[in-house]
C-alpha cells in the first residue's frame, strides 16, 4: 500500500482531520514522484542562515513519514526533529516555521506542540503561502506570526469523513444483514446508513477535539473562544487575519529567513544611514565592480543546478518507466494467471480494466472471478481504478461479464 493509499485507508476509518480543502491536498500529491524520490541524507526543509533555523511546512501533515517529502507531505515526526536539531545548534539564535499548508491530521500535532512549548529558543511562524486547519494550530503555537499579504489564514476546526455506500450496493442488488452483539460492533460500516447513536460518537469525537483547537487558540492569540468558534472554520486573507488578531505583521518575501528582519528596517534608517555617509564616487564604481563578480558567479551556479536537475529529472523518468513496464508485466502474468485458473477468456477491455486497477482491487476482482460474484463495491468505479489517461470500461463492466461467464474458453 503506497502512501497516498494508507491516507486514504485512515480518512475511510473516521481519522480526524485539521484540513481545508482535503480533496485538493490529496489531488496535489505527486506520488509516483515520490515514489522515486532520492532517498540520500539531503533535508531541504531544513536550513540555517544568518544564525536563524528555517524549518519548512508544506503540504498535507501527517502524523509520520519516513523520509522528508518536500514540498507534497510533511510529517510531524520531521518537524519534531528539525527543531530539537534546532534548539540544540549553538549557532543558532532563532527559528521561523515557514509554513505552506492546508493542515492534515489532528493525530501527531500535540507531539509538535508540546516540543514547541518546551523549546529553549525563541520561535516564530511565517506564512509563505497558506496557514490552514492544522497548519494555523501550529502557527499559533510559536511566539508570533507573520504572514505575506496574499496569504490565507484559519480554517479553525476539526472534521472526519464516513462514506456510506448502501444505495449503490441496492443497485446491484446486494443486502447486507448485520446481527449485533451490541450496538457498536459493526458500527460505522459503509454498507449500511449511520444510526442515530454512530452519527452522535463521530460527532463528539469532532466537538471534543475543535474545543481543544478553539481553546489552544484562544489562549495563545489572547481571542475569545466564542468568537472563534462563531467563525465555523471561516478562512481570511492575511489583511483580515491581522485584524482578527490571528497574525501580528504583513510582510514581504524578503522576510522568508527571519520574519522580523523587515520591522527593523524603516524608511528612517534608510535615511539617516544616507545623511551619515555621504556618496563617494569611487566606492560605488568598486560596489558595481563587484556587484557584477558576484551576478556572474550566481548565474554560472544557477546554471550548474539546472544541469543537475535537468540530469535528476532524466533519471527519474527512467526509473519511472521501468517501474511502470514492470508493474504491467506482472499484472499481465497475473490476469493469465487468472484467466487459467478460471477458464475465462478476458476481452481487450476487460484487460485494460484490470491495468487500471491497484493491487488491492485486482486481488479482490481475481477472488470475485473465481466465485463468479458479481457484486463490487461503488468506491471501485471507473473513476477510481483508472489510472492517468488510461481508458477503460470500469471494474463494474467486468465484474458483469465475469458474473455471465462472458468469453468463457
């Protein structure tokens, strides 16, 4: 099970969720790339300069991952790490959580928050992009909050998904009957509508955890917790998240490294800095000289980093397209396997069905086949085992034909 999977897998089982826009944070996930991602000891959402520790945030957070992803997920296990390493440097004197984020799981923030509290440092958080949901629990656990002007900020609340699929199985023609031992064995199945008694546990298991949220908030940002619960997990523009009292400065890019960089550098120190040093000629005539030294080396560094990544792109392309040669040659083996086992002649379609499908499908079809069931489950249509561009005629198509015995040899 990849990883995009295994988060799926957790939003079915009721995980809560400190998100906005979950759907577009799953979409946004590259994980083919990921899945040939170097696995050197780079940490490129770690960085020091200038004594201040920058620890990148980006993504969908989740509770654990096992290497740093970049800019697609970020585990809290990794932001736990960069600020003990951090907090332990001597050469550092500040840290700044450079956030991009939607938010992601509420399970693993107290972990972050609680190393947050006991740091011996100084921190702050600076949005470069979104401080959402999760992400905004984070920021406001830090000293102070900056945010560039087309930031988004708040998305102060918890949820969690159930997906219910009984009206497709009636579809089909599928009855599921459960017989209890107790009310709650069984619960929260997706074959069967929500009883009143599953819809109130998942909800207060959402109303427990947006309290501690609303509660953390309220604390740290001093704002009533009513006011921020009346917001109903509203978002703001940086401009109205500074009048809110959710962020305490608007900055530029420039302040990325150090969000309190540009606060102390005014119109008036730049003046009395021109009154005190009278412009001589020369020294300029020497700061272009060496102005152009140091453009001309920037460039000659920035094209050597294209060439290695234009090399590391070619790479993985490569490893791409053997992986994907090789995941279809096993899964042509496996549909002779089947087609031996059962008998059954699968058509052209059918086989473009079953090249479309993960692992976990193909295995479930394959077992269906060899009982000549025809039921499947409507989470597997079309849209879902499809993969890319790929056309195909929908796992619902082929387990039709299996149950007809359709091409049979």
């Amino acid at each position: 099970m990849n990883l995009l999977d295994k988060i799926k897998a957790d939003i079915a089982r009721h995980e809560l969720m400190a998100c906005h826009d979950l759907q577009g944070q799953l979409a946004a996930i590259d994980v083919k790339a990921l899945a040939v991602l170097g696995t050197d000891n780079e940490t490129p959402s770690y960085s020091v300069d200038n004594r201040t520790a920058t620890i990148k945030v980006r993504g969908l957070l989740i509770p654990s991952a096992s290497r740093d992803y970049g800019n697609w997920i970020t585990g809290y296990n990794y932001i736990n790490q960069y600020l003990a390493k951090a907090n332990n440097d001597p050469f550092v004197d500040e840290i700044v959580l450079d956030i991009d984020s939607g938010g992601g799981y509420v399970k693993g923030l107290d972990d972050v928050i609680e190393t947050i509290a006991n740091l011996s440092k100084p921190i702050s958080a600076y949005a470069s992009g979104d401080m959402y949901s999760g992400a905004y629990y984070l920021g406001s656990s830090t000293d102070r909050i900056t945010a560039e002007k087309d930031s988004g900020i708040g998305s102060i609340g918890v949820f969690v998904v159930h997906s219910e699929e009984s009206k497709a199985l009636e579809k089909w023609g599928e009855t599921y009957s459960i017989f209890r031992s107790g009310k709650w064995k069984g619960a929260f199945n997706w074959f069967s509508p929500l009883a009143k008694h599953e819809k109130e546990r998942l909800q207060q298991g959402v109303d427990e955890a947006a309290s501690l949220f609303f509660n953390h908030v309220a604390y740290k940002r001093n704002i009533d917790t009513m006011t921020i619960a009346d917001w109903q997990g509203d978002t703001f523009s940086a401009t109205k998240a500074k009048e809110l009292g959710l962020i305490d400065e608007i900055v530029g890019k420039t302040a990325a490294n150090s969000p309190t960089q540009v606060e102390n550098t005014t119109k008036a120190d730049f003046s009395a800095t021109s009154t005190q040093n009278p412009i001589n000629p020369m020294e300029d005539t020497m700061d272009l000289v060496q102005a152009l030294a140091e453009n001309s080396n920037l460039k000659a560094q920035v094209a050597e980093k294209e060439t290695a990544l234009a090399s590391k792109d070619a790479k993985i392309a490569e490893l791409q397209a053997k992986l994907t040669e090789q995941q279809a040659e096993s899964r042509n083996k496996a549909v002779a396997d089947l087609e031996a086992k059962t008998g059954k002649t699968f058509s052209d379609a059918e086989k473009q069905a079953f090249a479309g499908m993960s692992d976990e499908q193909f295995a479930l079809v394959a077992s269906m086949a060899e009982s000549n069931k025809p039921v499947m489950p409507a989470s597997l249509q079309q849209a879902q085992i499809t993969a890319g561009n790929t056309e195909s005629t929908g796992l619902a198509g082929v387990v039709a034909n299996l149950a007809k015995g359709a091409n049979n040899a």
